[in-house]
C-alpha cells in the first residue's frame, strides 16, 4: 500500500521556499513546484505506461484549496480512463476554434456587403443596405455574436417598424436572413435562420400586403402619353432622346443609359442587351420600331465613347438625368403626382392590356420580366421577338401618331 503522504494546511505551503516538488498531500500526485523562486502546482500522474506532469497553476494566485479542487477533477477524468491534459487541450482548441468563428453582426453586414457588392450594378445598393442595417438592426443585435441571433433578436428588430414601416422592414427582414445564411455557410452560426419568413416569421408577423399598400411608381395615364411624347420631343438634350427611347422600347432606365452602339443592328431592327446589364441577369433581345431606329439614326456617334447617349465627360447619364427631365415637363399622373422614368413601363403595360388584344406573356416578355411559373417557363423556349415587333410598333404609333394627310385647297 502506497505511503500516505500528511496533508498540509495552507499556512504551512505559504512557507515552503526550498527549490523542488513538495507533496503538500490530501490528493495523490500533488506538489508545489519551486524552481528559481517561482512556484507553481504540479500534478504527478500515470496514463497507461507514461509518466506525466500536469500544471494547475501558479501559487499563490491559485490557492492551494483550488489546486485541490482541480487535481480531484482530474482523477476523476483518469478514473474515467480519460487523460486530462489531452482533454484540457482539447477544451482548448475548441475555445479558440469558438474565439476563431466568433463574429458580430455588425462585422458579419460589413463582410457580406463587401463580398456582394460586386454582384450589384448599382452603387445604391450598396448604400440601401448599408442604411438600413445600421438605422433599424445594428443598434438592436449589431454587438452580438452571429450564433447568438434567434427568432426573439430577430423580432425585437423588425416589431418597432413592421407596420408603420412595412415595405423597409420587409426589405430589412430579407437583408437579415442573407447576412446570417452566409455567416452559417462560413461556418459562423449553426441550425435554422430566424429571419426565414416562410415556417418561421410568417407564423408570427401579418403578411406585409395585409398591412400596407402597394405604391406604385407614378406612370404617365395611357390618354396622355401621345401629349407628353409631344412635349418630349420638343425637347433638346441628351436626356430628352434616352427618355424618349425608354418609351418606345419599354426598357428600363439602366439599360437605356447604358446602351451602347455594339448591341444595335439597325438593319435588322433590333437590340441586343447583354445578361450583365440586365436586372434578372439573361440577356434580352429588343425588337426596334420604325420611330426607335429613326431616333438612333439621329443620334452622332464619338470616336472616343460607344454610349448611345453619352452625359458630360462622354459618361453614362446619371438616373436623376431622366427624373429632372420629367419633372421639368411636369408630366403628371391620375392622382397628380409627378411622374418618373420607370413609370413608363406601367404605361406600356396598361396600353397592352387596355387597348390591345396581344396576350399578357408578350407583354410581360417586352418587359423583361421573370416567369413566375416555373413550369410555364421550362415549356417557354422563344421570346416571340417577331410578334413583339408588331406590338412594338403598334406601341410607337400609338404615342408618336402619324400627322393628318393635308387638305388640298380647291381651285376657286
């Protein structure tokens, strides 16, 4: 039977000073290391065949009532047949790997903005998102852990604004749940994202058009395009010609300031925009009406810029460009509000569903917009660009109306 080594008060280990391992007793394996002054808890242990020495500490930071405490914690890891300077590394690793994954949600905005941006074409953007996370989610859970965020932070963000701010906190709800799906394919974050709507949010939030109308974009009334083209075209300017073409191609205001001359064939009547510069990313091919090809043929072309309608410096017009334009001619719709640029496609869309007999998908098709159905969209293989140039031009003549034959004077 092994000796029993007598068990010391801790008085009489505050006196040790001889250089060596003393056993201060009351646990097997325990000693005061002193080396050069310094003294430290040791703990002696056999693990299989080896011999080992486990720190627990330096004295009398730690006091010899802990060193005990801790030296029983890990006998009870051997008697589990557990070596526990393997398992307290491990613990280790796993504190820094945690440390290493740690990532506020403030920080967690920052990077998925900057690995995102490049995907968006337009500067604002950037500044939207920047915007909205740092007015209404940062002061709520920006100092928090990314693993940390559940349905309640979540909530505690989007319930002040929900309805009286629907439209921003619905954008704001979907910037949430992009920021966290990537800091949980970084490896960030586990389990479900809180800020899903569909299973999740929507259990709990009414449903954004349930609270709040939809606003839409101020749009010259069908009646009155004919009248504002007339104005338009009195117009010079840059500005005024892109505005101009925007109505007869439908286009939106991007594609049409940044239309350059490579993707035109005025022989064959048509325009090609390329997937990079269009919202859904697929390239869209334009069919040009006879007034569309006359208004490009009328443009001068530079040497040194490709734009078709080129602002100062030989640069892309900016948005406001066809906004101020608008607003000069104070093109006005049924309720009186001043119009913009993108609410020419609704007046498009309204001419093609009031006043002619082409089917809705061709519309939908002139606009560029994305089939919903995505069965209707495996079967759709065309995009109808020889009907779409008949609507097109019946669109064209319908706002730019060939003048009255003149009357021939008789002969008195």
């Amino acid at each position: 039977m092994p000796k029993r080594s007598r068990e010391l008060s801790a008085m009489e280990v505050g006196r040790l000073r001889e250089e060596g391992d003393h056993n201060v007793g009351g646990i097997p394996g325990l000693y005061l290391q002193i080396i050069d002054g310094s003294r430290s808890w040791i703990l002696r242990f056999k693990f299989g065949a080896r011999r080992r020495r486990m720190g627990l500490g330096s004295f009398p930071a730690v006091p010899l009532a802990q060193a005990r405490e801790r030296a029983r914690a890990a006998h009870k890891l051997l008697d589990e047949g557990v070596d526990p300077i393997e398992a307290r590394d491990a613990v280790k690793k796993a504190a820094l790997a945690s440390q290493a994954r740690a990532l506020t949600f403030k920080v967690a905005c920052e990077r998925f903005i900057a690995a995102k941006e490049s995907e968006w074409r337009n500067p604002k953007h950037r500044q939207q998102w920047e915007n909205t996370l740092e007015t209404y989610a940062e002061p709520v859970i920006g100092q928090l852990d990314v693993s940390a965020i559940g349905q309640d932070e979540v909530l505690r963000v989007l319930d002040p604004i929900w309805r009286t701010k629907t439209e921003t906190a619905s954008r704001l709800r979907g910037r949430i749940e992009q920021v966290l799906d990537w800091a949980k394919t970084r490896g960030h974050r586990q389990g479900e994202n809180p800020a899903a709507w569909r299973g999740h949010l929507d259990k709990l939030l009414p449903k954004p058009e349930k609270i709040a109308k939809v606003k839409h974009h101020p749009a010259v009334p069908v009646a009155k395009v004919a009248d504002a083209v007339a104005a338009l075209r009195a117009v010079e300017g840059v500005s005024a010609q892109a505005l101009l073409f925007q109505v007869l191609t439908a286009g939106r205001s991007g594609e049409i300031r940044g239309a350059r001359w490579p993707e035109f064939d005025l022989e064959a009547g048509q325009w090609d925009v390329p997937a990079e510069r269009m919202k859904g990313k697929r390239p869209h091919r334009v069919p040009l009406s006879r007034q569309a090809i006359e208004l490009l043929e009328s443009m001068p072309r530079y040497e040194q810029c490709d734009l078709v309608f080129p602002g100062r410096k030989m640069q892309p017009l900016s948005d406001m460009s066809l906004t101020a334009c608008m607003r000069r001619l104070n093109f006005l719709d049924a309720a009186g509000r001043v119009c913009v640029p993108h609410g020419l496609r609704s007046t498009f869309r309204d001419w093609a569903a009031e006043h002619t007999h082409y089917p809705p998908e061709m519309a939908e098709m002139a606009l560029a917009h994305a089939i919903e159905s995505k069965v209707e969209a495996a079967y759709r293989r065309g995009d109808m660009l020889a009907k779409r140039l008949a609507m097109m031009q019946d669109w064209a003549d319908y706002c730019m109306p060939a003048p009255p034959p003149k009357r021939k004077r008789q002969k008195a």
